[in-house]
C-alpha cells in the first residue's frame, strides 16, 4: 500500500495543481482533496470530498481516509468567491484548530505540511536587513492575514509537542506570484497605477508558484539522504526587487502619497475596489522584508528554479503590457489623486515613474 494524502484548500488554483502534481508521485497510492465548495478546476483522479474545515466533521473525513500525510493549504489571505475578512479569518484560524484536532487524534498521520507565509515577521522600521526563521519580530502583525499567520503557527507549534511522533513541516512563503497568482499583492500589481509611500521604496521578494508546487511535495516526502523535512522554513527566490524595480518593468506609473499607510488604505482600496488589502500589506510596501533562505536549501534541500527577478519576469508577461490608452491611465490617475489627505489642506503628489 502506499500512502495516503489529504489536503485542503482544493478548490484554489494552488491547491488544485498540486493535488494533480502529487497523484503522480509513485509513492502516493491515494490523494484524497478537500474543500467548503466543489472546485471549478479538475483534480484528475482524486477523490474530492465537500467539507468545511472549520466544522467537526472534518475529523471524521480524516479517519475515514487514513491519511497518513496531511497538507494543510487552506490558509490565505484572498477570499473564495463572495466570503469576506470575516469568513477567512475563521477559515484561517478556527479551520486550523479543527484540523489539527482531527490530526492529534487520527494514529494515522505521521507527516503534516502547513503552508504559512513570512507575513509572520511583519513589516518595521526597525527590522533587521534579513529575517532568518528564528529571528523575532521587532513588530507583531496587528491584524489581516498576517496576523492569521501568526495564530496558525502557534496552534502548529502546539500540535507539534503534543504529537512528537508527527514530521511537522511549516513553509514560510513569500510573496507568491505566477501566471495564476491570486493574491493582495497581485492584485496591487494588477493596478493600472500604483500608490506608494512617498520617501520609501522597499525591497520586496517573490516565490513562484511552480517553485511553491514543488517545495509543497517534498515538505510532504520522506527525507532524502542528508535532508530533514520537518521544522520551518523560509520560501522565496533569489535576490530582492525594490518596488520601483517592479513599477518599471510593469510600465506603469506610480502615485507617491504622503499620508501614514494606514490612514489612507481604506479609502485606497474603496476607490480601487481592492477588497481585503490590510494595513499589514501597506506596510510591507513601505518597509518591505527579505528572508534568508539558507535552511531552504541546506536542510531542506530545495532549490528554487526561478530567482525573485524571473518570478516577477514570469508575472509580468502573464499580464500584458502595462501602457494603457490615455484616457483610462488619466482617469485612474484622477481617482487616486482626489483622495482626501486628512490634516492636510493639499491634495496627494502625483508623479509617473
């Protein structure tokens, strides 16, 4: 018999590739796919099981699989279909709680991967040049999903001591991106302008989604000779990009505001129709973050195909060109430039880098 393989968050894109791309692995007799909602997308010969994470009965689908690997993908920061901060929050959180219930209880399981993000070290002023997976961060995460992120590793950390005998994998994503990249940031990038930080132009690193597929299945793997595949680990392609970098090689032009993030990404998102953009990303494109990725490669014994220049690169092409007709870039120009600067009787700077 081989093993079996449970994972949830299905119906995402991310999640429905690497369900088909772990069916082929020789060693997997069964993929058994979970998800609140049936997928748009085919999982080729997995078996799909309708169940909401965050309700008990999650525990019974677990047993009733004997999975002895769990892959835990149903932890984001974008909304499925018409759920709101609210309903992923709980999807997050509340989800995670119920499936490491399931798991502490199931004698099956013997490997869990989570899929977290380096959301977890925040975005300061203060922070060291590079975030290493044991450095502290000088600001915890107040709320969005990065706060989410937090909560999850502590109940993972927690699974963790209470099932000793459990391989516990956590990959500390960055900024994820691709052709079919769904994500805030995608979403920022997506813009036909950008607004930034006026006096501020982070460096910024990116994974892409193929290299995310492949990490996914060996964190779910037996170790190889000389490799380890369990503790946590941080995720991202070589080299950094500064935004500026990235608003170029997109061809679209930024709008510097001088307001605090926080104060204007409410009324920014409104007016953009960006729906959950948290204070948490704004201030990730204020101070940005770099992640070492020494454990990556050295214990883990990964190593991504694509640097953090040919991800964004890969990204650039799957969206098009960046130049729109006047009139649209003009209009879009106006509504970002007629948001009010409170405590300032001046309307924000525009400038097209």
């Amino acid at each position: 018999m081989g093993r079996v393989v449970l994972v949830t968050g299905v119906a995402r894109q991310l999640g429905g590739r690497f369900v088909r791309r772990i069916q082929r692995d020789p060693e997997v007799d069964r993929v058994v796919a979970v998800d609140a909602v049936p997928p748009e997308h085919h999982l080729g010969g997995a078996d799909f099981v309708q169940a909401d994470i965050r309700q008990p009965t999650i525990a019974r689908v677990l047993a009733e699989s004997g999975a002895d690997t769990v892959v835990h993908l149903d932890v984001t920061g974008t909304p499925l279909g018409s759920g709101g901060r609210a309903t992923l929050k709980e999807t997050n959180v509340i989800g995670t709680m119920q499936l490491l219930g399931a798991c502490q209880k199931s004698p099956n399981v013997k490997r869990l991967v989570v899929k977290s993000s380096t959301n977890v070290y925040g975005s300061a002023p203060r922070d060291p040049a590079v975030f290493t997976e044991t450095t502290p961060p000088k600001s915890l995460p107040s709320g969005g999903f990065a706060k989410d992120t937090v909560e999850v590793e502590g109940y993972v950390r927690g699974f963790a001591r209470r099932r000793p005998d459990v391989a516990v994998c956590v990959l500390r994503f960055a900024n994820i991106l691709g052709p079919a990249a769904d994500s805030p940031l995608a979403a920022y990038f997506s813009l036909p302008v950008l607004p930034t930080v006026f006096g501020y132009d982070p460096r910024l690193q990116f994974v892409h989604e193929d290299d995310v597929i492949e990490v996914l299945r060996i964190g779910s793997h037996e170790p190889r000779r000389g490799t380890l595949n369990s503790g946590t680990f941080n995720i991202a392609g070589d080299g950094v990009l500064l935004l500026s970098q990235c608003s170029r090689r997109l061809g679209r032009p930024t709008v510097p505001l001088l307001l605090p993030a926080v104060t204007w990404a409410g009324s920014l998102v409104r007016t953009l129709g960006m729906t959950d953009f948290s204070p948490e990303q704004i201030r990730l494109l204020t101070h940005g973050r770099v992640v070492a990725t020494d454990q990556m490669r050295e214990t883990l014994g990964f190593t991504p195909r694509y640097t953090t220049a040919e991800t964004f690169g890969d990204f650039v092409r799957s969206r098009g060109p960046g130049l729109l007709p006047p009139e649209a870039l003009a209009r879009a120009v106006d509504r970002i430039a007629a948001l009010p600067l409170p405590g300032s009787g001046h309307p924000p700077a525009q400038s097209a880098d």
